[in-house]
C-alpha cells in the first residue's frame, strides 16, 4: 500500500479514494463476522485519519519533485497497515478453541455405579434426623457379611426412574428404610421420589424389594411413608421378599430394627440361594490420614459443608449452609419453678431469609467443652490433632463421615452425637476394644437380638440414659481408638423450634421459646439438653463479642387460614404456646390494616400462675384488645384435682362445635403429642359426638375428614 502510494501517479487523495472503493467492494462480498465489526470499524476509523493526513499533506505541483512523505510517515503508515493485515488475516489461524475441562458431576444414576463397582444391593433411605441414613449405611455393610455387596444411598441424589433397570444386574436387591416426617409427609430428601412413586407409571416387573419404615405411634399417621412406598411398588410390579418393617420410635426403634434385620438377611440367603460367610469382625468403612503440616485455612472448624462459610456469610441459607444469626434477646419467662423456660430473639436482617406464621427455626447446636475433653482424656488423645476419615469405597458419594481435615476436638463439639445413649451397633463395634472378656461378652449381647441382650441394652443404656462418656467411665477396660469412635459416632443434628413470632411484626427478627433440658440419670449423673443449655448461655454480648447461633428456616404445612375472617381454634399447653404467638401477632397486624378478622380463641395451659404463664402480659393485653377473643387457661397444678385443656375444650363444647361446624373454624394443635395430642384429639371426639349427635365411629370420621380437608393441624413432637 505505501510504496503504491508513493510510486503512483495519482495524487495521495485520489489513491486513497480508489482504495476506499476497493474496500467498499471488499465490504459488500464478504460475510463479517459479529466479533470482527468493532475492528473493522477502527480500521475505517484510522484509514480515515490517514486520508486526512494526507489531504493535509497535499503539495503543489510546482513542487512534485519533492519528496511527498518523511521517513517517519512512511515507518507510521506502514505499521498501522501491517497490523491491521494481520489482525484480519492472520489472527484466526492462530486462534485456537479453548479446551474446557469436564465438570465432575455426581453419579446420577446408580445403576451404571453399581455396575461400575461391582454391586448387587442398593438401600435408599429417606432421612430427617439421621436415623434412616444410619440404619441404610448398616444394612450395606451386613451385606458383605452374606456374600453381597451393598451401596447406601440417598435418592435425591439419583435417577430414580432408573430402579426398573434394577434387574438389569443379577442377584440384585432394592432396600427402603423410609421415615416418615410430620403428618405423614415424607423426609426432604424423599420428597422427589415421593411424587415420582405418586406421578409415575413406571414398570417394575423383575424389581426385588424390602421396606423398613421408621415412624412414631404417638402420630396419627404412623409410618405412612414406609407403608405408602411398600405398597406402591408392589402396585408396580416390583416383588416384595421380606415383609415390611415397622420401627417405632416411642418404643424403641433400635430393637425394632435389629428384629426386622436378624429375619431379613436369613430370608435374603434363601431368596438368592447363598450362605452367610461367617465373617463378624468390625468392617471399617474409612481409613484415618494424620495431618501433620496442614495449612490451618484448609481445616473444618465447625462448618456444615463450605469451609469458611462462617466467615463469608453467602445466601442462600439451608441445612448446608446455615446463616450466623446473632441472638438479641435472650429472656427466662418463668417466674418460679425449678425449670427454665427461655425467649430467645435471632437477628436475620441482611440474610435475605423469609419465614411465614408457623414455619420451624433450625439450629445447630454444640456439645458441652467438658464432655469433649473428658472424652480427650480417657482415651489420652491430643485432640488439636488434625485428621481425616477417607472411605474406603473411592466410588461413594459420601467422601468423609463429616467435614474433613478436621481436629478431633471439632469433631466431637460440632459433627458428632455424644449425648444421646449409642445404638447397639456402635456397641457391638467397639466391644473389641475392651480388654475385660467379661465387658466384650456384654457389648456384643446387648447388641444381639436375644431377650437378655434387649433386656440389659434396655437397663444399662436406655434407662441409665447412659452416653458414650458415661460408657467409657463405666468401662475401664473399653478404650477405643478415637478414630473408629468418631466413625461410628452419628452426626450432631439440628434442632427444630416453631418459630414463636409473626413476619409481618419482626420482619428482620426469629423468636424461639424453648425449656431447658436438664435431668439426673439412675447413676447419679446429670445429663444435660445439648442445645437447650447451648442456647441458655447465648446472651445478647458475651464479653464484648455477639453470640451467634447457625439457623436456617425449614418451611412448615401449619399455615393460617387464607380467609382472615375464619375463625382460628388453637391448643397449645407449655412450649406449644409458639407458634400461636406468631399466629396471634399476625391477626392482630392484619386487623390493625383494617381487615376483618375471625374469632381467635386460645387454648393454652401450665403448672401455675404466679410461676409458668408463658407470655401473660401479651396474652392478657391482646384479650383486653379483643385481638384474642377467648383466653382459655389450665392450670394444672394450681387446685387438688389437675386440669388440662382438654377438660376446657369438654367445658366449651357448645361454643367449640359452633365454631368447627357452623363457621369452619381452622382447629391448631401444639405440643406434647404422646399424651396432649391424643387426649386433645379424643375431646373433639366427644364434643362431634355429644353437639353433632353423632356415634364414636361417626366422630372419629368427621375430624378425620377436618385433617384430610387441612382443618385440622398438629405440630407435635415426642
């Protein structure tokens, strides 16, 4: 281009007018690509500069024997073409598709994994507290006992469309252990192949199966996740070839287990036609790796899942990422008695958390500092050690028992469960590391499903409410290494609390109304509420610092009703009083915004007046604003004969059956479900059948009717 500018006969402003002609052509013929037009729009930009240079550069023609450009225009021009050749010509053959490295992504479907590693037993367990997951991880590894090999695993995690594939693998075997949570719903981690087994017309002809349902007597619906996913897959053709088992909690769930299991594997051997090898020795599912020089930004201190997470706070908040909420308010109600019932008020601004009248608060707790280091100290460990359980199965989705690298005193403050009494498997684990035959023989009885081993499991653990601490103490000879202790131990789980206030009223702010646990065992030992007594010592500033407590919101079916003029009928004596708080709160935010708001009557009741009337200031104060309609208290302690609520729900039944009948009142039901629940739900029977004129057999179908219609709602524990 230059040195055709400069041997040319043409003037410089009339090349360049036939180069921009040329480049109009150019232009017209060629596709350009989307990324290319802010380059060629520079380029227009600077061939238009140099046009203009060179206009302004123009001589006359007298002097045409001078030389028309200097060196340094000539070097310029030159540099500014050849770049542009290149960047247009040559840049795209030096371009090169960046490589992306594959994303590992979890295993979705766990039929090419258990082809994959060889295995012909997968157990899915439905879990909320831990329980189901444990009582799948022990069912997967008897099965090496029997010749078989076993995969826990979760089915939120998986493909479940893919079970009908299950035949596709010989000898193969399908185990649920299903618990059932809240009114028959199923676990959260369940809740996918719930509505799959519901929405689904899978075929499961030449699936095999077996249940194991983990549930509680004292709710109404009883195993009814267990029992729906027994009968569901049989309706699709799957083969049952045990029969369901039913464990129930308010019993105990251990010995219920242990039966359904010592019948299960014998009929699993006949089923397949192989033999138990005889192999009982301890089967370790991870190896410990001692850290000796780890970058402290590397260990877990407590976190549930992202390490730092405690000190990066990033939404959204959940069981895996639970939000550092500081306490604000941390009040004892009672004014007398020898219990503590507490107040607690969580600060959720900034967290983008949202909650709703009746949802539940979870918290995470720790365990006590002595407990962690007396535990240090029998077993003579240094507990800053910093360590990791890997599995041993490479191919599992469960890496670590908990977070890891991590020290043992994190583990046993924040990961491990070591208040409750163990089950019998961590017994009968251990029971090698005694060196008494004596106190091997009786940690592996109690672990047996023999009447004995029952009874003495049932004396000497449940009854003495003896934990691992106590067990090590009572056990001189019984002194395990701490890394197979750790493993055997279940996770530390968050506690539920309905949440005791109105969004609407403290939209930035969770209260909690929680009493403290704290009782002396048969051995003379006191054991303390793991979480009650975390939080009673959580005050507002602890030495300067705000004290905070882990939380995330778990949403909840115990829900006002959608029409604020219907009436609201709610019973909760003690503690259940919170989230009618919430409730009570709200209908008065809502009747302040000029809606019509229905009759709210409260049922609420406790030992004494002077000593345990939860909230009796904003009770009274609401009932004298007429927000509360009817105040109903049982005080049970404070005359000869007790009275519960349930005797002023009989005393009320011509106004009660008005309300349910007539206006379609929303009836509420908090608390104790062993015995409050019950009896609750035995007095609205009486009422249906004395106001309705109606038969025991009519009145029990009539509030079952108000539950199926959602009426009729309990959130209860036990």
């Amino acid at each position: 281009f230059c040195s055709k500018l400069i041997t040319t006969d043409l003037c410089p402003t009339q090349h360049f007018a036939s180069l921009q002609t040329r480049n109009q052509v150019w232009f017209n013929r060629q596709t350009v690509p989307l990324s290319d037009l802010p380059y060629l729009a520079l380029s227009a930009v600077l061939l238009g500069f140099m046009a203009d240079s060179v206009e302004h550069t123009r001589v006359e023609p007298a002097a045409e024997e001078e030389t028309l450009f200097s060196n340094l225009d000539i070097f310029l021009f030159s540099l500014i073409v050849g770049l542009l050749i290149y960047w247009f010509v040559f840049r795209k053959k030096k371009e090169e598709i960046p490589e992306f490295k594959k994303l590992e992504t979890p295993e979705t479907s766990f039929i090419e994994k258990m082809k994959k590693t060889g295995r012909n037993v997968v157990v899915f367990y439905g879990s909320q507290t831990g329980t189901g997951e444990e009582f799948a991880n022990r069912l997967s590894k008897d099965a090496q006992r029997y010749g078989m090999r076993g995969m826990a695993a979760d089915p939120e995690e998986y493909d479940m469309s893919e079970l009908s594939r299950l035949p596709e693998i010989e000898n193969s075997l399908s185990v649920f252990c299903m618990a059932t949570y809240g009114e028959g719903d199923p676990t959260d981690n369940a809740q996918d192949f719930y509505d799959w087994l519901q929405e689904g017309d899978a075929c499961l002809d030449g699936v095999k199966y077996t249940v194991f349902a983990l549930g509680n007597k004292t709710y109404e619906h009883y195993n009814a996740m267990g029992k729906y996913v027994d009968k569901r897959l049989e309706e699709l053709g799957a083969k049952r070839i045990f029969d369901l088992g039913m464990g129930d909690d308010d019993g105990n769930l251990e010995e219920d287990f242990i039966s359904w299991r010592e019948q299960f594997w014998p009929a699993v051997c006949e089923h397949f036609g192989v033999e138990a090898t005889g192999e009982e020795s301890s089967i370790r599912q991870y190896e410990l790796v001692v850290h000796a020089d780890m970058n402290m930004n590397k260990v877990y201190t407590g976190e549930l899942a992202r390490l730092k997470s405690f000190e990066t706070q990033k939404p959204p908040f959940d069981a895996k990422n639970p939000f550092l909420a500081s306490v604000t308010v941390n009040l004892k109600l009672n004014k007398g008695g020898d219990r503590h019932l507490m107040h607690l008020e969580l600060d959720i601004t900034g967290s983008k958390i949202r909650y709703e009248s009746g949802d539940h608060v979870a918290v995470y707790p720790v365990n006590e500092t002595a407990m962690v280091n007396q535990i240090g100290q029998i077993l003579g460990v240094d507990l800053d050690t910093i360590f990791s359980l890997n599995n041993l199965d490479e191919e599992s989705n469960k890496k670590h028992p908990f977070p890891c690298p991590t020290t043992y005193r994190t583990a046993l403050t924040h990961y491990l469960d070591i208040s409750n009494p163990p089950r019998t498997n961590v017994l009968y684990e251990l029971a090698q590391y005694a060196s008494d035959p004596k106190d091997q023989e009786n940690m592996r009885k109690m672990a047996s499903s023999s009447a004995e081993g029952k009874a003495l499991y049932h004396s000497w653990v449940l009854d003495a409410r003896r934990n691992i601490l106590a067990i090590l103490q009572d056990m001189p000879s019984l002194r395990p290494p701490i890394d197979h202790l750790c493993e055997l131990m279940p996770r530390l789980q968050a506690r539920y609390y309905s949440i005791a206030s109105s969004s609407k009223v403290h939209a930035n702010s969770i209260h909690i109304c929680a009493v403290v646990v704290e009782y002396q065992t048969s051995t003379g030992r006191v054991n303390k509420g793991v979480a009650t007594n975390w939080l009673k010592n959580k005050l507002p500033c602890d030495n300067g610092h705000k004290s905070t407590v882990p939380m995330y919101v778990r949403k909840s079916q115990f829900r006002l009703p959608f029409k604020v003029s219907t009436p609201v009928i709610m019973i909760g004596p003690g503690t259940g009083i919170a989230p009618f708080m919430g409730f009570i709160q709200e209908r008065a935010w809502l009747k302040g915004k000029g809606k019509e708001v229905g009759e709210t009557v409260l049922y609420y009741g406790c030992r004494h007046r002077n000593e345990d009337f939860l909230y009796q200031e904003e009770l009274e104060e609401f009932e004298r604003t007429g927000m509360i309609t009817q105040l109903n208290v049982a005080f049970s302690r404070d005359q000869e004969h007790k009275v519960y609520v349930q005797h002023l729900l009989k005393k009320n039944k011509e106004h009660l059956w008005k309300l349910i009948h007539t206006e379609s009142a929303h009836i509420y039901v908090c608390g104790d479900a062993r015995n409050m629940a019950r009896d609750v739900q035995n007095a609205f029977y009486e009422v249906a059948e004395e106001m309705g004129g109606m038969n025991r057999t009519q009145a029990v179908d009539y509030i079952k009717k108000l539950m199926t219609k959602g009426r009729y709602s309990q959130d209860v524990w036990s």
